[in-house]
C-alpha cells in the first residue's frame, strides 16, 4: 500500500485519518477487527509506535475500541462529508453551524472554499470522488455545471444555493434570484413608492446571478418607478431621495460610509436594502432592510439530507426582514 504523507500535519494524525476514511467507506466493518499494528505498519511504511499512536486517536474519537485477545474493531462507522462552498461571508457562517448542530460527532465535515475559480473547483471535486459517504457542494458558475459533478453518485450529492442548469436527478436546495427577488420587492412595494429613484448596485466583480438586474428592471417599469444598475460606487454620491440595493455586505458599509460623509440619514434622507442577512445588519444605524433566503433552515434542510439520505429538490423563498434603513 503506496501511501504519501505530507508536511501539513503529524503522521499520526494523517493515519488515523486514513484509517478512519477506510471506516466510513466501509472496508472495515462495524465490530470487525481492524489488521494487527504490525499488519499497518508494514503495509503504510511507517513505525509500529505510529500505528499504535493513530489507534490511541481513534479510539478517543469513539471510532475504534479495543479488548484483550480481540485487538483492535470498529465501533462506530464515522461519515465523512464534503462541504464545498463558494466563499467566505457571515450568512455562510450560519450555513455551516446549522448544519454542524445538527449532525452527531459520528460526523466528520471538510469544510472547502472555492473562490468561484473552475480550476480548483474542479481539483477539489477530482481529489474527493470515493472518500466521502455525502457531498454537499455550492457550484462555481450559476449557468454550466462541472462534469465532475455528474460522476458523483446522485444519491450522495447536494447542490446548494443556486443554478440555472440542468441538476438532473441530484438532489438540491436553491435560492431564486428572478421571480423571487421580484416578488421580495413586491412586499416592500409601499415603502419603494416613497424614492424618486431605486439604484441596484452589482459589483462588475460579483458573481451574483445576473438575472437580478433583470427582474430589478422589469420590477420598476411595472411600477413606473426611475431606476438604474451600477457596476461600480467610484466617485458616485449618495444622494438624498433615492434607495439603494447591495448585494454584497462590503457595498453596504460603503454606501453608509458615503451616505455619512455627505450628511445624510439612513432610513431618513435614503433607503437601503441589503442582500443575504448578518448580524451586523441588526445593529448599523437603526438596522439595514434585508432580503434573504433562511441560511439557518437551508442548513437543517443539508443536515437531514446527510441523516437520511432523502432526495429533496426543494427553492427556498427570499424573506424580507424590515429595519429602519428603508
């Protein structure tokens, strides 16, 4: 058995990984005997003392257990799961810890990042195919799919967030950036009416669903409202009477920034809506209008898919959380 160990941590603690990956796979079976130290020692080319180290931590980790005359047997078959998202932000926070509550220690997520780059998408999923029992996986583009994807058992994987591609049979929860950003706006029709001008700001580095500049127009000419898309806040005022949507939580500090800066009041002189809520939301100004799909329960849903294995193919509705900024 060819094993290379690298520099990023202990041998030990990659053995016992490797170990543990052969458990939830199924190699080694629920209070079957696992091979002798000297067996693994011999076959991962490493010292009896490693070995012995590595079934010190599985057993700490309530994998494995041993007895006199019996050695060392799995008790407990520990799942290992894939969770690759797209990138960091605090609504990804949320995502993530309502999916860890609700999973049992027999569960071991890996948690991966990947910077919309196709590229590393790609290596990621071609590294992971076959070690992992689930596969929870935010794709890199709204509108083509890797082909990576469709070499994963539909059983075992979950799209989340967003695609308009074909998913197949896979099993996935989503977020609608069109008709639902539409119908979000709809709910905050009355207080809209009060600005001469709504502005959509979609940075051009955004990877955000185009779809929305759509719907966002289509929304303003059905209520004869002015409005107008930037890419950019460069040299671009806040200016009083006008009502402002960000996508990203970056855009909304800025807009505040400018909006202070130039005397005005949010909530008072403009309006701002942000997108995808944080904590943060709750305490700037008098709190930040927000639309948003329910992270906390787009993680539950990830959960019971893990637990159970049900299909579930299921677009989450965007909420809107109305604060004093609109």
């Amino acid at each position: 058995m060819k094993t290379i160990f690298g520099q990023q941590t202990t041998k030990v603690k990659q053995l016992a990984d490797l170990i543990s990956q052969d458990i939830s796979m199924g190699r080694y079976k629920t209070d079957t005997a696992l091979p002798s130290i000297n067996q693994l020692s011999h076959d991962y080319k490493v010292s009896r003392d490693t070995v012995f180290k590595a079934f010190i931590d599985l057993k700490e980790r309530g994998i494995i257990d041993s007895t006199p005359g019996k050695g060392y047997y799995v008790v407990n078959r520990q799942k290992n799961i894939l969770l690759l998202l797209d990138e960091y932000s605090p609504f990804k926070d949320t995502l993530y810890n309502s999916i860890i509550r609700r999973l049992s220690t027999r569960y071991k997520v890996d948690l991966w990042f990947h910077q919309y780059n196709e590229a590393l998408f790609n290596a990621i999923l071609r590294d992971s195919i076959g070690r992992y029992n689930k596969y929870v996986v935010m794709n890199f583009d709204n509108e083509k799919i890797s082909p990576y994807l469709y070499k994963i058992d539909s059983s075992r994987l979950l799209l989340l967030d967003f695609g308009q591609f074909d998913k197949r049979e896979y099993s996935y929860i989503c977020q609608d950036f069109g008709e639902a950003f539409y119908a979000a706006m709809t709910q905050l029709a009355d207080r809209l009416q009060n600005y001469r001008k709504l502005i959509l700001f979609l940075a051009r580095e955004s990877k955000h669903p185009k779809e929305t500049c759509d719907y966002f127009r289509k929304y303003c000419a059905d209520h004869q409202l002015e409005c107008e898309v930037i890419e950019t806040l460069d040299d671009r005022e806040v200016h009083s009477g006008e009502a402002y949507i960000a996508i990203r939580q970056v855009d909304v500090v800025e807009i505040v920034k400018k909006s202070r800066a130039a005397g005005l009041t949010c909530g008072v002189d403009f309006g701002l809506i942000a997108y995808n809520d944080t904590p943060a939301y709750e305490v700037i100004d008098k709190g930040i209008t927000v639309m948003s799909v329910d992270w906390q329960k787009m993680g539950i849903l990830t959960a019971d898919f893990i637990l159970s294995g049900k299909p579930i193919q299921v677009c989450l509705p965007t909420e809107v959380n109305l604060r004093g900024s609109l």
